[in-house]
C-alpha cells in the first residue's frame, strides 16, 4: 500500500483509512492534488485523451496478431437496464417503414424496391457509454476550471461536447480483469465476479497487472478496461439493479493511481464506474467527480468485457488496439460506443 | 470497358447502353446475375460482410504506419441535412441536466456534485451511417432470399439486424478518390468535386486504381471509399438537395465490378451512394436494390472523406485500417457510424 | 339477467355461462350479432361517434348548472404506470431552454426576454387516452370491414386516423360509479374500489344506473364513463401492475349491452377497460376484439374519474358535458386527452 | 385613439408613437404598469386564467345553441411548419405496430387479435398550443415576480407547470375575426386576410367589436380568438416562413387593452401571436415579455380559427363554449391542444 509520507491521510489509498463521514474533505483534497486544469492549454477539449499520441496508436496496432476482433458493447433495446431514474429510459426503437409494408402493401416506389427505415430515441448514458468532460461538475466548475454554466446549457456542452473526441479515442488497450483475479477468492461460489460493493484498490490494480504479467502493464496513453463480472452476473441472473445499485467498482482511493499513471481513459463493465455503495455515509459517485472535472478522465461505463476477457485469460495478451470513438454528437455530454478490441 | 461476350446488354458496364426506359429488365438481370443468396448459408445475416477474415484485418493492422486517425463522420446535429423526407429529421439532442442548473440551482446531489445528461432522437438514417441488409428489399425479397415480411416487421429486423454485424466491420479500406481524378476536368471550377449527376463507371473506378497506384487495390473483403466530393461542395455552399437531390454516384452498371471484386461494404460522402438522378427515366435508387437484397452488401452513406483524402493525396498511401462498427441497435436496419480510418 | 331465448349461448350476458375454453366461439359469435360495419356508409372513419349529433351536444351543454370544471387525465411525466411492455415508455418530457439559462447565462435573445421551450416523446398510449379505430383488429380486419393492412400501415393509419374525431367527441357523459356501488360489499376494506379481476356485468351496470337514478341513464349517443376505483387504488398504493395486471373491468358480456345501448364511447379509469385477467384461459383482451373493430367504438383508457366521482355522490347528478377531443394527429390509432367534465 | 393625457407616451396605443429605437424603455414601463405579481397570492400558478370561475363557465355553456362542434386545432404532422429553429421539429409519429403486421404476419396475440400502437416526439411549441406562465421571462423573472432559474431548470417548469391549468381553460370564447374585418380593405386581393406585418392595434379590436355586434364583447374571464388570416393563406400557398416570418398580429400598444379588459387568454392563428416583425429596431417578442411573465396571460398560438370563422360570419354570433384544456404534462412551458368550440 503505496500511502503515508507522500500521501497525506485525505489521499490515503487505503480504503480502510477514508473518513466516512466526510467525503467533502477527501474529495476536495483528491481535487486539489490530481487537478490536471491547464496542463494542456486553456482551451483544452479532450482532457486526458490528449497523451494518446499518433506513436502510441501506431504501437497499439502493432499489438494486433490474429486480427481477432471484440465488440465490447451491450445490446442497445427495450431490454436493457435502465429503469426511468433521472429519466433515462432504454432505446426505443421503432420503424417508419417496414418489410411487411414492402410485401403486402407497397411503399410507393416503382420497379419493386421496397425499404425500410428507422428511428431511435435514447438517453445518451442508457447503455455502453463513454461519459464525456462535460457529464460531471466538481462544486459548479467543470474540466479546466470552466464554470460548468458557461460550459453545458440547455443547448448542450459548448465547450467540451464529445464530438471533439471524435477521433481522439484509438489507442492501446488493456484489460485488468479484476473479476478473474478476485473472484475465486471472494464469490461465494467461485465464479469470476466480484462481489456487490467490493472496492477495487490500487493493491489490486497492481496485483491484477503482476498476476495477469508484462501485456497487462499499465501507462501514459492507455485506454484501461476494468471487468468486475457485474454484467457476466446480470446476463445470467437478471438486471437487478445494475443501473445504479450495488455493484463492485473501483475505490475512491484510486485517484492517485489514475493520475500518476498517465491513463487516458477507463472503462468498466458497470453502471457505474465505481463501487456502489460509495465508500462514504452520504456522497454520490465521489470519484466521478475528481477523475471527470479534475483530472479530465473521459469514463466508459457498460462495458461486455466478457468475451475479450476469455480471449485475454486463453492467450495469455491483454493488450490490443482498442478503437471507440463516439459518435460525434455536437454538444453531447456521453456517447453510445460500439468499442472495438483487435487482438 | 469490360463488355460484350460475357456481359449481355442487360449488364453492360457502359451506362450509354442502359435502357432508360427499361430499368426493370436491367435490375432484374443484375440481380440474377450478381445474387449471393445461400452463399454463406441459410442462415446468413451479414453477407458480404463475411469477406472479411481475422486474416485480412490482421493484415489490415499492418498497414498502420504513423498511428494517424481520421473520424469520417458527420456531425450528428440539427445542421444536417435531412428535410423530413420519409419523416427523416436531423438528431434531435435535449439536455436532460446541464451545468447552468448544477451551478446555479442544485440538482439534490450531495458534496458539490453536479451532473449533466442528455437524450437524442433520430432516424438511423439521419447522418453517417451504415444500411444494414433489411434496408433494401427487392420484389419483396430480402437478403438471401426471404421473404420481407418475414424479415423486416414494425418490431424491427428480426433477422439480419444490423446488432449482427458489431464486430464485423473492421477490415482493409481503400479510398478511391474520384472527386480528386476527375474533378480537375469536369468540374467547372476544376476543383476535386464530381458534378451532380456524374455516373462513376467501372471504367472510372479501375482508372482511379491505376492512377492511385498500388496501394489502391480493390479485393476481397476490402472495405472500400468512394469520394465524389460532394460533401465538400455541402459543406462550403450549403445542403442545396443534398439530402435526395442531384449528386455524383455509382453507376448503376458498377454492380457486376461490386460482386467480381468480393469487396466487403462500399461508402461514399454522398447521400444515396449511386448517381443521382438514377440513370433511368422512372427508377429509385436501382443498384441499391441489386447490391443490398441481392449481392448482399452493406452501404456506407454520408461519409466525411475529406481530411483523410487529404492524407492519402499527401502521402500516396490510399489503403488503411478502417474500423466502423455499427451501434447494435437490435433489430435496426442502419446504423450511425463514426468510423475510423487509421493509418 | 337477460338471457336464453334471445341470446344463444355464445351469446350469453352471464359470464359464468361462457366457456373459458372457447373465446375463438364466443369471439365470433359477438363480432357477427353486434358488427356495425356498413352502417354508416363504406367511408366511414368514426363509428359510433356517428351517434353524437348536434342535438345531443346542445342537449348535453344544457346539463351545466354550477360551471364546475373537471379534468378527468392523470399526469404525463415519467412516474406514469409503463414498464416497457411493447415498447410502451412513460412520456419523457426534456427542455430545449431553461430559465435557469436565461436568469444565468443568456440565451441571445435582446432586452432580457428570455425563454423555455420543450419536447415530449411518449407512446400515444402511455396515459391517459382514447384507442382509436384503428388500435384493434379481429382476425385481420380493421373497423367497417376493412383488411388491416389497408389501414395501418408504418405510415400510420391511413383511414380512420383520430385526426378524424377531432371535433367529435363531445357530448353527454355519463358517469356509472361501480366502484361506489359494489365497493363497500365486495372490497375486503369497503372501499369505493372493486377487486381485481371483477368482471363487471350487464346486471352490474343495470344496477348502477337504477341505484345512481335517472341522471344516470344511458343511451344513444352518450359518453359513458365507468370508474372502477383501481386507479384510486393505484394513487394510494403504487402502480402494482396498473398496466396491464390483475384490474376489474367490463366483461366480455357486455358486448351486446354496448351494441343495444348505442352509446359512442366508454372510457374506465383502468388500463385496459376489460376485465383482467380476461374471461378466457387464454385470450387477450378478448372485448377490444368485439368492440373496436366490430361495433366500431371508440375506447378510453386511463381515465382519472376520482373527483368527478365524489362530485357526482355529492349532488346526486352523474350527467355533464363532457368534451374530450384528441389532438388530430394524422394518421394515430390513439391520443392522449385531457378530458373535461363540466357540469 | 385612447392615449395622451392617461398614458405617457412609453404607454401609447398608438404604434406610430413607439420610440423604434428604444424597446426596452416601453418594455420596462408596460411591464410595470400591467404587472399583476401577488394579485393572485403569492402561490399562484394560473395568472389571468384565474379570471374564469365557474359563474363564467356556466354563463358560457349556456351560449350554446345549436351543438356545433369546432376544433380549432391543425394537424399535428411532419406537414408542420416547423423548419428547425430552435431545435423546433414538427412531429414524429411512428408505429409500434402496424395493421400490416397484424394481418399478414402475426404479433403473438391469440384468437385473432391484432393491435397497432404509435409512438409521437414533438417539441411542444411545434402546432397548435398554448404557451404556459413558464415559457417566456422578463429580465430573469418569470411570471409572478419568481427568479426564471427558481421556476423552469431542465427538470421542467416545478411552479407554474402546465399541469395546473389542467381544468382551467374552459369558459367563454370570444373570436375577434380581423382578417374578415380588415382584410378586404388592405388585402391586395381583398380577402379575408391581413397583410403581413400588420400590428392590430386597440383601435382595431375595439372597431372590430363594434362591427361584430354585441356577441363580441370582451371582458373579464374571456377567452379571445384573435384571427388575422394568416393560416388560411398557409394552408392556400405554402407555409412560406409561417413559423417565425413576418405575419399579421397584435400591436406591442395593446398590452394595456389586455390587462384592463381582463381577459383570461388570447390565441390567435398565427406563429407568434405578435406583429412580425416586431415593432422594434431591434427586438424579439416584446409583446409576450409583457403579457406572459408580468400580466400571466396564457397565450395560444397556431389555431386553426377558419372553419368556426366562416360560421360565426354566417350566424352573427361570435360568442361560444371554448373548452381547451393543455395535457398535464407535469412541468411543461406549453402543451399541444385541441380546443373546441361549441355553439
């Protein structure tokens, strides 16, 4: 436990050292200490996905072997988990013209062409997601220091909006499977899921990139995938709470991880990120708020790791090119992302 | 021109031996003629999207040299340019919070967090996008010969959806850069931008190889760009139609070249991919209704191509990974598409 | 209980005669003895509607004494009764503008207006709402004996869309208080609430009427009401399956006390206005089938009849005015309302 | 022309006195002199409509005579006049569920059942509305004397939400028929329509009233049917800049006619209920800054007014039954609406 003499306690990386009581200090202290605000000029956009450079895409494709490729994203539809809090609703999804239309009745096109068409109406955060800079606000400022009204109005984010990551988010990949790692150990019965409210430390970040061996190393650039099992779980038992219950995550305390490494985004297979229930008495989503805001983390939440995960553990690489750009939706705080890994 | 003996009048390749008034017999003949249905299975839900082996994107990998990456998207905005044709609106994006409310207001949430998150409205075929296989329907068939009724009802593609091919589409793409080759000639200002009506022949394409060079090949599984310059012309005069109207296109006697080469998909920087007006005197969109329900081919429309021609120009380097996985939308029909060319 | 001689089996007003294994028998039976297709003329798109003239509206304008107003909806926002059920979404109500933005920030607008706009996406099934001609067809046949498919398409309905109604449905309604008749002997706490699963029946309604008095007749024309009390029920205690679970409602036999009386519409404060579950071990909302497509009634839904309930107890008059149009959305098989009472 | 000696001159009812130079010195001396903050309480969420009581309603009713029935409504399609402003669509109406489906392919239902549902986005300015007490704001304060950003943030309107006018607008309609009054005179062919840029001023409304005789009066609790023609010309030549484009409508110097006669809503059948342009160098709906947040005049806007027009002509009588009651849609700034006249 990496902690003490540099670390004051506020910023201990040891879960069991957190005040529960008080999570504005804590966060206020985190804030301060990870703050990345100017680092890359007062006009910046794009936050920590500015240390992937055109090199670090270049290697991340030189990863590819088999040429294996892994859509990391859920099923956009009707049955996907969210249940109307904060009016995010699943995708609807209807047609306005359909195969049906086209046989039996006619569409009004000449020569036999028949066609059909369709429309989906969608909160931007309903399924697997990359929040953007402007999703999260730290005491009214949002990433830069920008006043979080002058940044997302009812117009959308003027500054930060996603579509500025358009091509920005290509880079290496690595996956920690933290849910492989763990959850023998800690699942009741043995599966590769870690258990509701577990707090992924950074011991066991390190421990998952020892274990798992040199593809896993983690650094400047790297777009890191974080599977705890939570959706392996939801797949085989039902939702139950995925959107917003309790769900392993990772721990307030890796902030300092976060922003010593250099990672230029992380995702995970869960709702949210990081562990539920928060690791304090009364706080909501404490590490959003210094890693988006503060550190300028753009976060993938919703993640199906789970075949990539398989293909990692059989072969041994937990690398790869990992290409997920969103879609480039002018003003958008978070984007849908089909995330591609190619192995 | 690749004519004659093997290729009776109803399948020329040279547009001036189309019958305009005949367009039936020619979409019949091609469709015969070009028709994949059962060559991957009774079950096949991707067509030609089945070209593309781990081989060709491992291949695909190898092309990267600088790491450079190219978003070919659109903005998805209410700038676009759809006019409610077929109820096809621009995305319609609305806040759902915003970081006037969370500095100004208060949004309930404790310790200064702030929150933004926003929804989105539209057709699948608003903006940059992929047609899947149940988009296009000819006679009443679609893909591999089922029925479309049965494939396509108002619950949505209950077959070929395009959640089928999230993986798929990453592989090799060429650019070829017609705007570029035959702009300078025909265009009236002698810019690199073909002029609304133009029909790319075969003859075209093959020339445009040539003069690419090698690095241009078209083959097997390749994933293949056609550049009009028609969205450049949009984007620095306006819509003007863009959306349906008058443009440069494929020919509708390019279908024979589509299914010989065994290219994967086709995109163009153009609304409706083939040439518009359609080269018949009372027709829609024919060679959509050859090459999607028949050769089985999924179609790229509304591409940005410019920056990344720029590049190609720059460095003589045509070919790159190109990666475009649709949003798996269950039971969609098209897709939004970010797609990325990496080079 | 007017039966046996005049009513053969298939027919019968007791619901305890109806053979549960049997409702494609009694189904048929109902549709060909109350079928009004032709009635009204090959073109006709309102049904019973037809049964309100001039005169019975001015009749039913002369019923307001005091000028007591009463809106019979129930809120549109996201806490309404849906959970997904066919695609059926609470409505999601976003703004385009805030005051929040215009107090805060500005909006671009001169000399401090400042404005808030909105937007509503929402099944037009999803609260409270008139099903039109077009929301039910039996057998593949729409109202007056049209296919269905010529009806509606995906284009919306193409004949009887509610635009049709939009000046029609205004009349005297006619409020029957089974909830307050039958609740106080058949709710376990005697309440004005009938259990789930109560099927209300032509003696049912025969007795309210006579209990209620004569203001409480019912014939040619009318607008009938019936409250049941499971929406009370549902304010108080939660939704709990509100749509599309257990719910007393008018039974199957009332078909023909529809037919005879020749009333123009009924609406019921539940989500399916039949009794559920249905009268059938399997069958879905068997009456629709009769009564829709059939008698060509038009059907609400949803309706909040609490206050005009306790205002009807109160002074011993259940007739008003009742004047609920839907908006003319062309080519819909439904539309919210906010229906009025004025008595 | 009542003016001079009563009204200083920031008060003139005479348009030709209006300082063009100067909109926020009338804007600040009509605010100030038409406020009616705290007349209703400080709670009160209704403005002028709290002008109509049940007196008003019954005297209302009992104007009707014959039973016609009105909808004053337009159809709500994608036919609509909006063309993008402000992020202001027409409306989406998309099926579930289609006939079609029903009768060839099957849905799942037993015994021959078959359903269509739909699904509508709109914004809800789009067609024929009323703006509520939160759609418009006079430097940062929203009706009532309440801060904008207290009353409308991106949860809606939480005070003055359309939902508490559910009941409300129900009472004595008046039609002002200017374009029947004016238009043969100033229409270049004569018709019943004014020109565009036409400012109604009070000596108009009050000569108008004299020529329709006494069914026309206006007083305390009406609700004023403004129609200037403009609609009727859309629906002859095209929309042609019908949503925001120069159009008839009421004078900025009626403001005080509003407020003293005490009427409880106007609506009219234009786009903005106001002059366009406005009256003013440089402005943008002074009249509405006025009238909505100071007054709390419920203003409806795009009403279909011709039909009901043509009758009153032809009868004489300009009096009615107006019953108009929004959606209660909760937190709404406006609602779509299909008010109905009954004479």
């Amino acid at each position: 436990m990496r902690t003490t003499s540099e670390h004051p306690s506020a910023l201990t990386e040891d879960p069991r050292e957190l005040d529960r009581t008080d999570p504005l200090s804590h966060i206020a202290a985190a804030a301060e200490a990870y703050r990345n605000w100017g680092r890359w000029g007062e006009d910046d956009r794009l936050g920590t996905l500015n240390l992937i450079d055109d090199d670090a895409r270049a290697r991340a494709a030189a990863l590819v072997r088999r040429g294996a490729s892994f859509s990391l994203s859920q099923p956009f539809d009707m049955n996907g988990p969210q249940q109307g809090w904060r009016r995010r609703t699943n995708p609807v999804h209807t047609m306005l013209d359909t195969g049906t239309d086209a046989e039996f009745i006619g569409q009004g096109f000449p020569h036999g062409l028949g066609g059909a068409d369709d429309v989906i109406a969608m909160p931007l955060q309903c399924s697997t997601q990359w929040d953007g800079l402007g999703h999260i606000f730290d005491r009214g400022m949002a990433w830069n220091g920008r006043p979080a009204g002058r940044v997302v109005t009812s117009e959308g984010d003027l500054v930060t909006g996603i579509e500025h990551a358009a091509s920005a988010i290509v880079g290496r990949g690595v996956l920690l499977d933290l849910g492989r790692l763990l959850g023998p150990r800690l699942d009741e019965a043995g599966r590769d899921e870690l258990p509701d409210g577990y707090a992924i430390t950074v011991d066991d970040l390190e421990a998952c990139i020892e274990a798992q061996g040199p593809t896993s190393r983690v650094g400047r650039g790297d777009l890191v995938l974080v599977r705890t099992g939570r959706y392996t779980r939801a797949r085989r038992e039902g939702w139950n709470g995925y959107a917003g219950g309790p769900s392993a995550g990772l721990s307030f305390t890796t902030a300092g991880w976060i922003h010593r490494t250099g990672v230029a985004a992380i995702a995970t297979d869960t709702w949210g990120f990081e562990v539920r229930p928060n690791e304090f008495d009364d706080a909501f989503q404490p590490l959003h708020q210094v890693v988006i805001p503060n550190i300028g983390l753009t976060v993938g939440e919703m993640w199906d790791l789970d075949a990539l995960a398989e293909d990692c553990a059989a072969d041994g690489r937990y690398e790869f090119l990992l290409t997920a750009p969103p879609l480039p939706i002018t003003g958008a705080v978070g984007s849908p992302v089909n995330p591609i890994a190619l192995k």
